[in-house]
C-alpha cells in the first residue's frame, strides 16, 4: 500500500522467493503454544477491572470506594465514584514492574535464549497470582501486583520476538499476532470468571489466583518447545540452529535463509548488549529506536487499556448495575477476541499499513461519538442514571472502537517493533519498545480515573486526538512490512523517502549499496551452485556422459 511518500519494497527485491519451506503443523503448534505468554497479559488486563468493581474487595482493600459505589454515602458525580489514587496505584504497579523487568528480559533473552526468559517469565507470574489470591493487606496484594508486573515483562519481550524468529516470512504476520488473539482470549476468559464469582463475597480470590493456572501454559512451553534458530545460532550452537530450522520450515532447503540468519549473526557477534542499545543511538537504527517508542507510546495513548480495565467501572458509573457492567465486559471482551482473530486471518494479505489506518479513523470516530453522546446525555440526567438505550448505544459504540484496535494496533503494536530490527538490536529494541509500552501503560492506569473525574466527557475526546495524530504519522512514516523476511526489513527504511534524510542519505545509501553487494554475491553463488547441479546431472553415474 503506497502513500504518504512510502518506497513500497515488494518480497521479490529482498530474496524472499529464495526461503525455503512451508506452513507446517509443527510451526503452527510451536506459535501457539509459545503465545500463551499473552494469556498472562490478557487475564490480568481483564481481571483488574471486574474485581476492582467487587464489593468484597473493595471493603477489604478500599473501603471509601465502597461507601461511594455500594453504601452509596457520597453525593459524587457518577464520573468520580472510583477517583482513588491508592486504588489506581494498585492497577498500574503492574505496569511499573513490567517496566522494570523488560530491560533484564532484553538481556536474558540475549545470553540465555527465549526458552529460559519465558520460564522465568512464568515462574514469576505464578508467585505474583498465589500472593495476589492470598492477600491479607495492601501491602501483600501490592507485593503479588510487582511480581505479576516482573512476570509480564519478560512474557511481552520474549514471547512476540520469538514468534517473529520461529515464523516462515510470509506468515509472520499471523503467527505473531497469536500472541495478541490469545491475550485478548485471555481477557474474555478474566470477564466470564469476573461473572461468574460476583455474588461470592471472596470470589476476587478466585479470580485472581486462576491467574497461575495460565502461567502454567507457559511454563510447560518454555521446557518442550525448541529454541529460535536464530537465538542458538547466536549463541554458536550452528547445526542445532539449523536443525531446528529445517525442523520448522518442514524442508532441508533453508540455506538461503541461513545465510542470512548467519550474517546477521555475525554482526551481532561484534556487539555486546550495551553496545546494542547504543547502536540505537546512531543514525543507521533511528527509524527503528523511533518507531519502537512511538508505536507503544500510541498504543496506550488510543485509551485501549484504559477502557478494557475499567469498563466494569466505566458502566458503573455511567448507571448499569454491577451485573450488567460484568456482562457488558464479556460482551466487549468477545468482540475484541472476534476482531483480533480476523486481523490474523487478512494481516498478511492486507498488510500492517492497511490496519493500522482503517483502525485508526474508526478508533478516532467511535470516540467521537462517546464523547458526545455522554455530553449530551449526562447533561439531561444528573444522577448519572442513563436510560437503557442510552446505555446500550454507548455499548455498541464502546465495541465499535475495541474492534477497530483489535484488529489494529492491539497485535500490530507488538508485531512491528518485534519484526523492524536486525539481530544485533533486536533483544534490545524489543526492550525499549516493551518498557515504553509499560511506561505509559502505567501512566494512564495511574490518571485514568482522576482524568474521568475532572475531564469527565471529555477524557473520550483527549484520546480521539491522540487517534488522530497517531493515524497520521502512521500514513507518512510507516513502510509496509508484510512479505519481507525478518532479516531484511530494515532494508526498508533506506529506501523510505521520509526516513531516508532522518537516516541522513549518506548512511541510508550505505545500508543500501552494502546490500546491493550482498545481493549480487548471493546470485552469483546461486548461479554457480546450480550450474554445478546441472553439469553433475548430464555425467553419468560412472562419471561420463548420461545418454
């Protein structure tokens, strides 16, 4: 999809048509069961809200919200019923964690291999799930969230970068975006658990402590699933690299790709990590340190996490009883888990530009509407009581926009910044993109409520013009990835016409005629190679001419 000044660099110009092998059985059951890391995301996402609105929580942990919310001894306005700060504080240390951990994941990754960065991953989430359930005091339950928070930091690093390792090029899009699908799985499963408990007094134990069973997923996956090919590879283990690979493309032909794999291996070989992060400094590697940071950034500035968490609350606050919040949360939770799935089915076909902006403009419309429709509507009903088809219309809406991010930058905003780097950045990109994610996660978990309060309406509108920015940028800024080896996408940023003088266009024609050498060396060892095949076949088995 060309526009916004964007050099489209087909497959065909990157040697792709030179990989070997298929879609096999075998790859499609390593993704899945690896992408179970996003079940340990989406669970918590989903969990958060719906017990932060259950009354037995709230009198044990936040018994001022309990008043207001289920006493009702407060003449708030429906928008500020849950401004707690303590209480926005416990949904964000997660994020703060999540933070912290990713740049020790970035760094394991490297040295260990994914393997031992997803076990650690799940062992540290089922610490966090059994405090959380066993919590007896804030600071215990505080204690559980970190360690969740630790636990998904390294899950979100590893686990979309490993997919993007152990994927044929052409299905990368999809078989990455499975980490996606099954957070947002993981998200419906917390709403229907959320339901289901609501009249048990200590059903946010429950709810919480099935968290582990999750990181169980995981922790199994970390054990029997193979390493990248591109992790041992680097870390020297050659043949097992390949092994590995000839095993997950179904074929013995993969030595176009090795070949690739190997060189970038080379590189990487003269960096350190620290170095790593430093080659993300320099002119050759600012688009990717650029859009590894501005994508997360505008990933939570859409207000996707701010709505999956508080929804419970949101509806609550807009008049729904707490049933009919819970059930509005599976309703949305289903549409989101509907969406991202169609998303992986069109994502290599459409490509990530085509999402990316159909997502944004619907996003940005659907919030449009929320707003006003909550100006509009709060101003004839001062009690915060909204009539019924008022508030099923917000509902349709509310769905309308977590389908447009389902299918767009929820998986996307994972995908591109797992698939932009070489391998010598790619531990340490993945890293800077994950902690900018959980940063700002943190930051809106932290001020959503006090933003609802004081913006009230008006927090909708705050989030559409960050849509609209984000959709822009996106529309001059992003190239299309789709079809591009892992390897060979970096190759698009020099040839890009706006990134090309951010690269400055001394270094971009480098990057450019370094691979133009690689790229006549290759045919010529090829051509050679198959003359060679081709002389042997007309000798004869006795070594003279076949008739």
């Amino acid at each position: 999809m060309a526009g916004g000044g964007m050099v489209a660099v087909g497959a065909e110009h990157l040697h792709a048509e030179a990989y070997g092998g298929r879609l096999t059985g075998y790859v499609i059951f390593v993704a899945i069961l690896s992408a179970c890391g996003g079940l340990l995301f989406g669970y918590d996402i989903g969990v958060t809200g719906g017990v932060t609105a259950m009354a037995g929580f709230q009198q044990k942990f936040f018994p001022d919200v309990y008043e207001r919310t289920v006493l009702g001894i407060s003449d708030t306005s429906p928008y500020c019923k849950y401004d707690n700060q303590v209480l926005q504080t416990f949904t964000s240390t997660m994020f703060l964690a999540g933070m912290f951990s990713s740049f020790f994941a970035g760094t394991m990754c490297r040295k260990l291999g994914r393997k031992a960065t997803m076990f650690t991953s799940a062992c540290l989430f089922i610490l966090g799930a059994g405090l959380q359930a066993g919590a007896q005091n804030l600071a215990m339950l505080f204690v559980g969230r970190a360690f969740l928070g630790f636990g998904i930091g390294f899950a979100n690093t590893v686990v979309p970068l490993y997919l993007s390792e152990v994927a044929p090029f052409n299905f990368r899009g999809g078989l990455n975006m499975l980490f996606q699908l099954f957070t947002t799985i993981g998200i419906l499963i917390a709403g229907l658990v959320n339901y289901g408990v609501q009249d048990w007094w200590a059903g946010w134990r429950l709810s919480l402590g099935l968290a582990a069973a999750f990181a169980l997923g995981l922790l199994v996956g970390s054990i029997v699933l193979p390493e990248s090919p591109n992790s041992l590879i680097e870390r020297g283990q050659v043949e097992k690299g390949r092994a590995v690979l000839e095993r997950l493309r179904g074929t013995k032909d993969v030595e176009a790709e090795m070949e690739d794999i190997l060189e970038a291996t080379e590189l990487a070989s003269l960096v350190s990590l620290r170095q790593s992060y430093t080659m993300l400094l320099t002119k050759a590697y600012r688009p990717q340190l650029i859009l590894s940071c501005l994508i997360p950034f505008f990933q939570q500035f859409t207000g996707i996490n701010a709505i999956m968490f508080y929804v419970p609350v949101i509806f609550n606050s807009l008049g729904s009883g707490r049933r009919a919040s819970l059930l509005n949360t599976i309703i949305i939770n289903a549409v989101n888990f509907v969406a991202t799935f169609l998303s992986i089915l069109t994502v290599d076909r459409l490509g990530r530009r085509f999402w990316f902006l159909e997502g944004g403009v619907q996003m940005f419309l659907a919030q449009i509407v929320t707003g006003v429709v909550l100006a509009v509507q709060f101003g004839k009903y001062e009690d915060g009581d909204l009539p019924t088809a008022t508030a099923i219309g917000v509902l349709i809406v509310v769905c309308v926009f977590v389908s447009a991010f389902a299918w767009s930058w929820g998986p996307l905003g994972w995908l591109v910044p797992s698939e932009i780097h070489n391998l010598e950045t790619r531990a340490a990109g993945m890293s800077v993109a994950v902690t900018t994610n959980f940063l700002f996660s943190f930051v809106i978990g932290q001020a959503f409520l006090s933003m609802l309060c004081a913006m009230k309406w008006g927090v909708f509108i705050f989030f559409a013009s960050f849509v609209a920015i984000m959709t822009v940028f996106i529309f001059f800024m992003m190239p299309e990835t789709k079809g591009i080896p892992v390897e060979r996408v970096p190759i698009t940023f020099a040839r890009h016409m706006a990134w090309r003088p951010i690269m400055s266009a001394e270094v971009a024609q480098q990057i450019i005629d370094r691979d133009a050498t690689r790229t006549a060396s290759r045919a010529a060892t090829k051509a050679a190679r198959d003359a060679d095949a081709g002389e042997k076949a007309k000798e004869g088995p006795m070594g003279g001419t076949a008739i």
